[in-house]
C-alpha cells in the first residue's frame, strides 16, 4: 500500500508543510486573477471562443500539477501555442465554430500523446543537447515580447505581431489611437509595481519588519487590483474609453472526445504536432529548470515530458486546446509567493469560481493593470547576468545566447527557437570537430606527462608523445590527422609516434580509416605508430580490426611503459 500510495500521491504533497499554504494561497489568487483575460485573449488568438482560454487553465493545470516536473511553474493557454493552433487549423475556420473547437481538441490531444511518449522513452536527455545560453536567449527574448506585447493594453493602441519589428511597425501605425487615460493607469500601475518588486527595502522595510515586508510585497498586487476595480466602479472607467475584461462566460468545461474526421487528415497535423510538441518541451523545460536553479531544486526533463503529455492529453478530453509553461504567468506565480503546485491548484479554484458565480466581480477589472503587472514581473526573466558570464567565460555559449534572443526579437519565438537550436548544434559540432591534440613529455622524475607548453617537462629526440583529448569520429578525423602531421613536420627527428588514447572513449569507422592511413603514412617514413591507454571498451572495438593488426608499433597498458621501452638516452 505505501508504495500504490507513493506513485499515486506526488512528493511535494506527501512533505507539504502549512506554513507555506498561506504564501500558496496568495500566489494562487493572484495568478487566478491575472490569467483570465489573458486565457480570454489566448483562445481568440487561437481561432477560438473566448471561453475556451478559460477551460484551458482548469483540467491541464491539475493534471500538470500533480505529475509535472516544476513546483512553481504555471502551465496554461500562451502566445506560442494560440498561435501555431490558428495556423495549423486555418482549413478548418470555415466550418463553425464546434468543428473548429473538436479540431483544437484533438491537436491537443495529439500533442499529449507525443509528448508522453517522448516522457516514456525517456527522451529528456534532448535538454542536454540545448545550452545554457540558448535556453536563456530564448526566455530573454520572449520575455521582451511579451512585455512588449503587454503594451497594447497600457496605451490601447491595437498593436499585434509576433515580432520585434512587426510590433513596433503595429505600434507605428496606430499610434494616434492612444488612450491618454489608459495610459495613466497602466503606466502608475506599473510604476508602483516595480517599486514594490525592486525598491521593497525604501518603501517597505523603513516602517515594517522583514517578515510583515514580505507580506505586503505579496499582497501589494492583490490589493492593487482591487482598488483598481472599485476605481473603476466609482469612476466609471468603461464609460471613459477605459477597456476592461467585461462579463465571462459560465459553465465548466465536458469531457468530449476529440474529432477525428479522416485518417489522412489527422496525419496532416501530425508534422504540426510534433513541432509544437518540441517547442512546448522546449520553452516550458527552459522557464522550469530556470526556476529550479534559482530555486536549488532538481530539474526532471523526463518527468517535464510526462506531466507535459498528460496534461495536453486530459485536456483534449476537456475542451482544451494546447497548453503549455508560462513565462508570464509563471514569474507572477513566483513573484507572487508560490512554493509548491498548491498554488496552481488554487489558480484552478479561481478559474471555477469566475466560470461559475464570479465574473461579475472582474467585470470592471482594467486591462492596463493586468499588462502592468505581467510587464514588472517578466522583467526578472530577462537574463543578462548569464550573457555577461558567458561572454566572459565562454564566447561560444555567449553566441547560443545572442542567436536565440536576436533570432526571438526578429523573427518571433518559432524560427528564434530554432536558430537558437541550430547554433547550438552547430556550436557543438564544431568543437567536436577540432579537438585538443596535445604534445607531451614526461615530469622529471615521475611516471606523469603533461603538456610542454603549460609543464617543465622531459621529452627525448626519438619520441612524439601526442594527448587526444576526444573521442575520435567521422566528424573530427580528418581534424586530428592534420594536427598529427604538423606535429611530426614539427619534430622530424622522432620516429616514435606515440597516441595517448586516455581521453578517447569511442573509434568510429572513419576513425579507424585514418589512423590506419596515418599507420602506412609513417612505415613509408620508417617510423613507427604506437597506442597507449586504451580503454577496455575503446579496445573491444578496435583489437581484431585491420588497425591493430597491422600496426606498425604496439598497444601499451600506460604511457610510462611505452616511454620505457621506446626511449633512447638522448634527450630534448
């Protein structure tokens, strides 16, 4: 029974402690509060009733918050999804609107599917393959999206785009349809909520204790939405040109299967699928594994892409179209106090209540304060801190950085995630390509060789003791035979060419190709190619092949042993 209960009752839940329930509560009320228009705004974006956005953040919160990878990220209806959503469901906008919706479902559903097997097989590992400065690019860069998107509701110019610059040209555009109004509210709400986020200390901490600070940093956005809203009653804002969020639709969402209208059909969507399947992986992994650094917890890609897939599975069976992590919702989740998945339970709460007997309240609710609260708490994801290390540190990984967040602000989140991906590839590959080939020689009096040009070391006329510091394959081959060749062109009196295979853990084909034409390169050289330090895996490959066979040298257990037996009393 303990065990049927530890695979059924996840283990934030088993070590929940109280304490944190009120911090939960908060964050989840927030959050709750803030996503309804933007869930509402989300399912337009996708092709759909504005109703469904709503539904979207009920039945795949859930799922996700007993099963997912993250503690405080919070998944739902984004930008990227309703988008590729509309796309890819653009022959269907003909057909009214509840084929439409069953379609949206069953991508949905498709993508779940995907995404859970992914999980199953253990596919998590692709994470590893995407770097850290790609990963930060890309939330940097769509971090300044969204705060720039947010910007159609502080001034109510109707900018859209999916770009930098098809943002600003939107914004251009429309320029002399500001709202003066509007823009006051939204640009005091912003400017009080930044305050209370980076100026706590000046504005808090002066008259309250910390642990009271703490508290109305949390509170302070709460009770600015409803003084905002009883702002709007008096005042009647709505009457003054103000937009707000208006009357929500009731009702929860059904289970309804998904509509498979033809085989061929469901096929077609399946390349759309699997893309938007990587991309959700992508971004939710890259906002989830940010927080679990800053938070010092573990990251689980494999269990990402099961809370992932079954998320957008249960809620293809509950009138949801894809969902997936959130930047915004999930800085405001965390800025918000959120510790454990309580806190989107309780943002599912919120969600009921508005759909059942609540609407009404939000009713006066302005946009200009929601855009203002999303644009202070994206702000903190915007990672410069990683670039500044990067390019110090790494200007590999600086470039990954500058490629994904120059290729998100360009291009939009879709083609920016993949030039990200594909520096980051071609990054990898290049470094696999030109191995660390080092000359070595002996530390006087010792059984250790290291690098001449970084040591004082012995080395001896008749011998050439080279270090590959990588596996050799088809990709860096041709890469190490050259840097081979300049050696020996280097020190042409050696006629012992010794390979200290330490930091070699795989030979591939090509591989074995050139070192056995480096081996017949050298006996027409009258010189010898010898290997040490082998590894047992590395030689289980390698030891009945044509390349040992017919090397021209021998295979020794260690450098020192080769060095013994091949050295001549000359040294250099």
């Amino acid at each position: 029974m303990p065990t049927i209960a530890a695979r059924l009752i996840p283990t934030w839940l088993r070590q929940y402690q109280l304490t944190t329930l009120p911090t939960d509560v908060i964050a989840g009320l927030v959050v709750g509060v803030l996503v309804i228009p933007q869930s509402l705004g989300y399912a337009v974006l996708a092709g759909l009733p504005p109703v469904y956005g709503l539904y979207a953040a009920i039945v795949p919160v859930i799922v996700y918050a007993w099963l997912g990878s993250s503690n405080v990220q919070a998944v739902g209806p984004v930008a990227i999804t309703a988008i590729m959503t509309a796309s890819s469901l653009l022959p269907y906008a003909d057909k009214g609107a509840e084929q439409y919706a069953l379609m949206a479902s069953l991508l949905a559903f498709m993508i779940g599917a995907l995404l859970w097997i992914a999980g199953r097989l253990k596919l998590g590992w692709i994470m590893q393959f995407i770097s850290r400065g790609v990963s930060a690019g890309f939330v940097s860069g769509a971090a300044v999206l969204i705060f720039i998107s947010q910007l159609k509701y502080l001034t109510d110019i109707p900018i859209s785009g999916s770009s930098l610059i098809s943002y600003l040209s939107s914004m251009q555009l429309y320029a002399r349809q500001l709202h003066p109004l509007t823009l006051l509210i939204g640009t005091v709400a912003f400017a009080l909520l930044v305050t209370n986020r980076y100026a706590s200390r000046w504005v808090w901490r002066t008259w309250l204790s910390s642990s009271y600070t703490k508290w109305a940093e949390r509170l302070f956005p709460l009770i600015l939405l409803g003084i905002a809203i009883l702002l709007s009653m008096a005042l009647h804002w709505n009457a003054l040109g103000v937009a707000t969020i208006g009357s929500i639709p009731q009702g929860l969402p059904s289970f309804t299967v998904p509509h498979v209208p033809d085989v061929q059909e469901a096929l077609r969507l399946l390349p759309t699928a699997g893309l938007m399947a990587l991309i959700i992986f992508v971004s939710s992994s890259s906002v989830a594994s940010t927080y679990a650094r800053l938070r010092g917890e573990n990251f689980d890609a494999n269990r990402e892409l099961t809370g992932l897939g079954l998320a957008n599975l249960s809620g293809g069976l509950f009138q949801s179209f894809a969902v997936a992590g959130g930047f915004s919702r999930t800085a405001i989740n965390v800025d918000s106090g959120a510790k454990t998945p309580v806190a989107s339970l309780v943002t599912v709460l919120v969600m009921i209540a508005a759909l059942i007997a609540f609407g009404h309240v939000l009713a006066p609710l302005p946009y200009a304060l929601l855009g203002a609260t999303i644009m202070a708490s994206i702000i903190g994801l915007i990672d410069i801190d990683t670039l500044k290390s990067a390019w110090q540190r790494d200007r590999l990984d600086a470039a990954n950085f500058i490629a994904a967040f120059a290729g998100v602000l360009i291009f939009g989140l879709n083609i920016g995630l993949v030039i990200g991906l594909m520096v980051s590839f071609a990054s990898l590959i290049w470094q696999s390509s030109k191995p660390h080939v080092a000359i070595v020689g002996q530390l006087n009096g010792t059984g250790h060789f290291r690098n001449i040009n970084r040591h004082n070391v012995v080395t001896f006329n008749n011998l050439l003791l080279l270090r590959i510091d990588e596996s050799l394959f088809f990709g860096n081959s041709e890469s190490v035979h050259l840097r081979i060749l300049n050696a020996l062109q280097r020190y042409p009196d050696a006629n012992e060419l010794i390979l200290i295979m330490s930091a070699v853990n795989h030979i591939d084909l090509t591989a074995q190709e050139m070192l056995s034409t480096l081996n017949d390169e050298l006996a027409l050289q009258n010189k010898r190619l010898h290997f040490s330090f082998v590894k047992g895996p590395v030689m289980d490959v390698i030891g009945h092949t044509s390349l040992i066979t017919k090397l021209s040298g021998q295979v020794y257990l260690s450098t020192l042993d080769a060095v013994n037996a091949l050295k001549e009393c000359t040294k250099r």
